[in-house]
C-alpha cells in the first residue's frame, strides 16, 4: 500500500537530527571537557580528530549508496547515534571518562557522518524536484535551530543542573542522556513517518570494482580541472584562521580570568555563542545568499574575504579588555559570527563552482572533504599555540593568519557571471 507522506513531517526532524550530533562532537565537547579539567591542547587535539569521518566521508559514501536503503541508513545511524549519545552519558562519570567518552564520541561523528551521506540521498530521493528547491530553506533552517538547540539550550541546562546536582560530571552525563533518549525518539519516529520512495529500492546495484574505478576516475578528473592547485589551496587555506579561532574561542569564552579568559557560565556561553553567535551566523549566510545571488560571487568575492577576516579583531579587543558585560560580548560574537557567515557563502559557491561538469556530485564530495580538513589541521595544534602564547598574542597570530586568505583568493578565476540569479548556482 502506497501511504503518501508529507514532507512536512519529515523533512525538518530529519534536518535536526542532522544537526545535533555534529554540534554534539564538534562544540558541545570542547565545553564539557574544559569543564572536566582537560587542557586547551588536549582538548583540541583530541577533537579535532573527530573532523576525520567528514574528511573521508567521500571514501565510504558509495558504499552506502550499493548496500541497503538510504532510508535503512538514515534509520540505523539514529540509533547507532543514539547508542553513542548513551554511552558518552555513561562514562563521564567514571574513572576511564576519557577514554570512553573519547571512544563514543569516534563512534558518534562516524555515525553521523554517514547520517549525513544518507539523510541528503534520501531527500532527493523522497522528493520531486519543485519540493526539494521548496525544502532547501527549511532544511537549512531546522539545522540552525538544531545548533541553537544544543550549543545554546543544552549547554545552559548543564550548567543549570551543575547548580541542582552539584556535580560538572553528573549534569554532563544527564545532558547527554537526554539526548539520547531524544534519538531514540528520532529513530521511532522516522521509522513510522519516512516515505519508502521506489527509487530508493529499484536503484542499480553496484560491486566493489566499479565503485574502485568510478573513485578512480573522479579523483584524476578532479586533479586535471583548470586551477586544481589553486583550487585545493583555497579550500585549505580560506578558512585557516578560523580553523585556528573555532575552538580556542570557545575555551576563551569560558575559561577563568585568572587564565586569560572571559570566564562564562555555561548558560551564558549558551546565550552568548549558541544562541546570538548562531543567529548571527545564520543571518550573514541568508545575506551573502541574497547579494551572491543578485550580483554573482566575483562581485562580492573581496567583501566576502574581507567579512570573514577582519570581524576576528574582535576576539583582540575581548581579550585585552576583558569585559564583563554581557551585552558588549554579545555584540562582539555577533559581528564575528555574521561576518563569518557573510564571507562563507564565497567559500561554499566557489565548492559549487569548482564542481561544474562531469562527476559534479562526486567532485562536491572532494570539495567538502577538503573543507572538512581545512578545520582539522589548524585545529590540532591551536590549543598548544595558544597555552605556549596566551589568548592576547593567539588572536594577533590569528589576525596575521588572514593574510593566507587574502593571498588565495587573489589568484582565483571566477566566471563574472557564476552565481546570478539568471544563471543559477548550476550555471
């Protein structure tokens, strides 16, 4: 029997769920082991390790499209997120809360790395083509108030019940226990609620060798485009000093000011970074997407460049100054999160059109597999430059760092018209 489905009812959970595990890995944790006592090197080392599933996503995603469903894949990886959730839960309150958490926490990203594979075959599998354009915007939007939800909500009730249960590892383990039972109510609910497309069933079976080949060739002809080398550099260097800010900025926010830092509560770094940097963050995109859109990406290349790295002046001033009120802060994580949102569309439109042509799909997965490791690298070694620095002279390297962007981007060629709303983001 052939039930329809409103997109409605599983388009925006499914967008969620996307987005709390990857907050979860990537932001929620660097909170919760600052608070356990960890060192800023020893916590952005370890985490930024975790960026590896999304790194060699484009490894594995064949895979997933040659065996089982999609539907079967979005299904399983809520669960095995949900597992992975329970037993980070489990073990922050014993004596090996590291290493298990640590090991749970791989499990998790590689989970929801091939959730993420899974879940964006499936909606272009779930939807014709007028509601997957209908849908991209609410897709997008439930994955930001997924970010708001965890980096803001969840951290401040960890911070609420560290007041009510007068422990830092039981209210993280609580946390934590919440959202799993929250997956598990994912995994029941897109078990009944998500559509059995047939195309999802009927699509050709693919072995080993031809997917080894098809790699193979999308590999060499991704080497062989036009400003290859350029390309790769933009990808890897664009987003350097972010890559270097992302997790120290967040250890600043909250660290003692005995250390240099601002010192913030859990529930006012969950308003300040989760909750403003956020919408911040998701306004400056909404507004590089317009102008991008209107005028194409050549014509807002250098504004975007210049967006994403001089607002980083920001966390200079915060750190000499030290302010204790809330509303400057605010102000502060707000102008940085909006600029970094408006100069990433740059970043996300030259992806797309670097991918033109033959193997676009496959040639995206690069580009982010690329993106995914621009954040990586810096990120392992951030923590240790700042402890042997402090956060004052960090944000000055950080500041010097924009200067990489600066050069990358000058060599880039861009087609004037790329990006107009006449042409499409396709053309």
């Amino acid at each position: 029997m052939k039930l329809f489905k409103s997109p409605w009812a599983w388009v925006p959970t499914l967008y969620f769920a996307e987005g709390v595990p990857y907050v979860a890995v990537m932001t929620i944790s660097l909170i919760m082991y600052k608070r356990l006592g960890l060192s800023n090197t020893d916590i952005t080392l370890y985490t930024s390790w975790l960026y590896l599933p999304w790194v060699i996503k484009p490894l594995w995603s064949p895979f997933v499209d040659m065996m089982r469903t999609k539907r079967w894949w979005v299904i399983t990886m809520q669960l095995l997120v949900a597992a992975a959730l329970a037993g980070v839960a489990f073990t922050i309150p014993g004596p090996y809360w590291l290493q298990g958490s640590l090991a749970f926490f791989w499990l998790m990203a590689f989970s929801s790395a091939t959730h993420d594979i899974a879940a964006d075959g499936f909606y272009m599998l779930g939807l014709d083509q007028h509601n997957q354009a209908y849908f991209v915007g609410i897709r997008s939007t439930f994955y930001r108030i997924a970010m708001i939800f965890s980096s803001g909500l969840l951290v401040g009730l960890a911070g609420a019940l560290q007041v009510l249960t007068r422990s830092i590892r039981y209210s993280w383990s609580l946390v934590f226990y919440l959202m799993a039972g929250l997956f598990i109510a994912f995994w029941l609910y897109h078990s009944a609620v998500l559509p059995k497309p047939q195309e999802d069933n009927d699509r050709m079976k693919k072995t080993v060798q031809d997917i080894m080949d098809e790699f193979k060739q999308t590999v060499i002809t991704f080497f062989q485009k036009p400003q290859a080398w350029i390309a790769i550099c933009f990808m890897l260097f664009y987003r350097m000093p972010e890559g270097l800010l992302a997790k120290v900025s967040a250890l600043f926010l909250v660290d003692n000011g005995s250390n240099g830092g601002l010192g913030l509560s859990d529930g006012e770094y969950g308003l300040v970074q989760g909750t403003v940097g956020i919408i911040g963050l998701t306004l400056g995109g909404i507004l590089g997407g317009i102008v991008a859109s209107r005028d194409g990406l050549k014509h807002w290349l250098w504004w975007m460049v210049c967006a994403i790295t001089l607002p980083d002046l920001v966390y200079v001033y915060l750190s000499y100054a030290l302010p204790s009120n809330l509303l400057i802060i605010n102000i502060c994580i707000f102008i940085e999160q909006f600029g970094y949102g408006f100069g990433f569309t740059a970043y996300m439109l030259y992806l797309i059109y670097y991918s033109q042509g033959e193997h676009k799909t496959s040639h995206y997965a690069l580009c982010t597999a690329f993106m995914a490791l621009s954040m990586m690298i810096p990120g392992l070694f951030a923590g240790a430059l700042q402890e042997a620095v402090g956060y004052q002279l960090f944000f000055i390297i950080v500041i010097i760092a924009c200067s990489l962007t600066f050069i990358v981007s000058h060599f880039l060629k861009i087609d004037a018209d790329f990006g107009k709303k006449k042409d499409g983001l396709d053309s």
